[in-house]
C-alpha cells in the first residue's frame, strides 16, 4: 500500500471518530426535540457548507474536532439574541461595559450563520435551556457513547474476522542461563502444575512464578504426551518478584458472531483501563510527557495511523484512538463534555443557573490549557519528526 493511500484512511478514520461523536450529540437533539442549528465537521469557517431543512451542515476549516450547535445553550445568551434581533444591541452592549458575554464555544466555532431574528422566533420547548436536566445529560453524554459504541464493534470486526490471540501454558522459548534453562525446561513443553498447584493458564503459570522468589519447586510439563517432573530455583528479583525465565506461545482463536461480543467487551475493558493508567503514569512522571516519548498530536496520530494502515491493525489503533477521545472528553473541565456535564449537575443542585460570564471565564480557561496540550503535542510531534 502507498504512503499516500495510507495517510488518506488515515484522516478519513478520524474524520470519522470525529462525525460519530458529533452525530451522538445530533441524533439525541432530534430525538429530544431540540433545535439543531448547524453540524460541523471542523473549527471556524466554512469551507462548504448546506442548509437542510432547519440545520446548516457543513466542514470548517480548522480539522481539530467538531460541533453541533444547538438554540439556547445558555439562556442569557440566548436573551441577548433576542434583544439584538430587537434591534436593541447597542443598549444591551452599554449595559455589559462594551462587550455581550457569550459561549466561548462560539469563538471557537466561528460566526453563527442562521439570523439572531430566526433564532429568536425559536418556540421555548425546542431552546436547550428549556429542556428537562435528563434531556440535557443524554445530549452531552451521546457523542462519548459513540465513541465507545463504535470502539467496541471495530474491536468486535477484528475478533470475527481475525479471531482472538490466545496466550497457552506451551512454552515458546527459554533464556539461556536462567533457572528454566538449569531445570532441563524445554521449547514446546507444556507446564501443567508449579508448586503442586495447576496452571491452566499463562496467568496462573506467571503468578505461580511471581510469588515464590528464591524457593525450590516442582516443575510438571507435558513433553510428547508425557508428564516430567522437573525441578527449578525460583531467581528473586530486585523487585522482590520470582523469574524462571520462560516465554509463552500464543495461538489464535477462532471467534463465533456471539463470542465477538465477549471478546470485545474484554478489550474494549482492558483498553479504558490502559488509558487511565498512561493518564496515572503521566502525573507521577513514569511516562514522560514532553519529547519524542511524549503525548502526540494529530500528526502524531497521523503517522501512527498509517504505521497501523501498512501493519494490518489499523482497526485496533482506530478503536483505541476512539476510546481515547471518549475519556478525553469526559474530563471534569470545560468546554469538554464533561465539563458540561459538571456544569449541568451543579446548575440542577442550585436550582437555577449559573451567570454565563461565569461559564465564559472557566471555559477560557480549559480553552487555554488544551491550547497548551495541542502546542506540546505538535513540539512532541515535529521532534519525532525531525530527530534531533
């Protein structure tokens, strides 16, 4: 496959990452009856862009996300709409010392395009500000769960299709001068007990070794469908840990329609966890976060991308990538998802809502730090780029 075709799937996976989340936040707007007034693929200003119906859809220029606006997220905001579509917007301006609060998630999305005299004229029920707390939370939650939704059928297509690597208790290799090799363990042996105790999987196998450093044990193998007990002395580890020095074959597993689902559910459990501890690792500086080992950007992404595209994994890495932006978003700081979800359960607490100037200034401090995140990232990005 060609470098080029490559970094093409390679954007037109995110792009799609991207179009699910948003149409997670669109589909339950619909559904909930309110009004959606443009969709966006993109950041600022429109490259091409169509009205359909009451929606204005259409790709911006800045490829670093996406939006769907929707009537009356605030509802001073939306109060000041309706005095500007009153042609009262140099009084309202002079009683806000020269300047309207807004969403600084208009700054971010650029120039509304429907009229403030159309938005305005918006029945009450269909203004989000308006709608039940549940309706709120549904729309804010619906672009991470498809996120997550869409992670677990790629990783779901990759079990049926490929089937699933199973980790057997056959032993592919043994380090040369290691208690494995000392004992007489052997390449294709199969261990059946350590200690006395059964191993039926590698897991058991590898705790079985772990927690024994420094004792002598009794190794049971299969060897050409015999059992041969052998003898081994567990070697302690700085860490306290036992090490035998063996490494496991694994096999590939055949996956049903039905058991896709298991596998799926077991990866997709095992990726969320693996991100929250990246995340862990970064705060107590175990992963580093700046350099060519630390946090990448969407060029790094990109180049990933296509790694994964001529590897034959491109599906895993799409969903992993997903689950990633799902948690992302679901961050407690605004204007992330779940910022807004922090932001709706504290207005439901007080019982009545937060100043919008309030929101403008918090959200321009979450708009600052990811700004910081996005500037390390593309740094980490252009020194793996150019090494040195």
């Amino acid at each position: 496959m060609s470098s080029f075709l490559a970094i093409i799937i390679a954007i037109v996976g995110l792009g799609f990452l991207i179009l699910v989340h948003e149409f997670g936040h669109f589909i339950v707007a619909k559904a909930t009856g309110m009004r959606v007034e443009e969709f966006s693929l993109g950041f600022g200003r429109y490259l091409v862009s169509r009205r359909i119906g009451e929606t204005v859809y259409g790709i911006s220029a800045v490829p670093l996300g996406g939006y769907v606006r929707v009537t009356g997220m605030h509802k001073e905001e939306f109060e000041a709409r309706i005095a500007e579509a009153r042609e009262e917007e140099a009084q309202l301006r002079a009683e806000t010392a020269g300047r309207r609060s807004q969403d600084p998630e208009d700054r971010l999305a650029g120039k509304r395009m429907l009229s403030a005299d159309e938005i305005a004229a918006t029945p009450v029920e269909r203004r989000y500000y308006s709608h039940p707390f549940w309706h709120k939370l549904l729309f804010i939650i619906a672009g991470v769960a498809m996120n997550m939704i869409v992670a677990f059928i790629l990783i779901w297509i990759v079990g049926v299709t490929q089937g699933e690597g199973v980790t057997t208790t056959v032993v592919e290799a043994v380090e040369a001068g290691t208690p494995a090799a000392a004992a007489g363990v052997r390449p294709g042996d199969r261990i059946v007990s350590i200690a006395g105790e059964e191993t039926e999987t590698w897991e058991e196998v590898r705790t079985e070794i772990l927690t024994k450093p420094g004792e002598t044990v009794t190794v049971v193998v299969e060897r050409e469908g015999a059992l041969t007990e052998l003898t081994a002395v567990i070697q302690a580890r700085e860490d306290g840990t036992g090490f035998l020095g063996v490494s496991p074959m694994a096999e590939v597993r055949d996956l049903g329609f039905v058991d896709g689902f298991g596998y799926a559910a077991r990866t997709t459990g095992s990726m969320v966890v693996l991100i929250f501890q990246g995340i862990g690792m970064m705060f107590t500086g175990e992963v580093a976060v700046t350099g060519d080992q630390g946090l990448a950007g969407p060029i790094g992404i990109i180049d990933l991308s296509m790694d994964a595209v001529e590897g034959g994994y491109y599906l895993m890495l799409l969903a992993l990538i997903s689950i990633n932006l799902a948690i992302l978003n679901m961050l407690p700081v605004l204007p992330l998802d779940g910022g807004h979800i922090l932001w709706s359960i504290i207005e439901r607490i007080r019982g009545r809502s937060l100043s919008l100037r309030i929101f403008e200034r918090i959200s321009m401090v979450g708009l600052a730090i990811f700004l910081l995140l996005f500037l390390v990232a593309t740094s980490n990005d252009i020194s793996r780029l150019i090494p040195g």
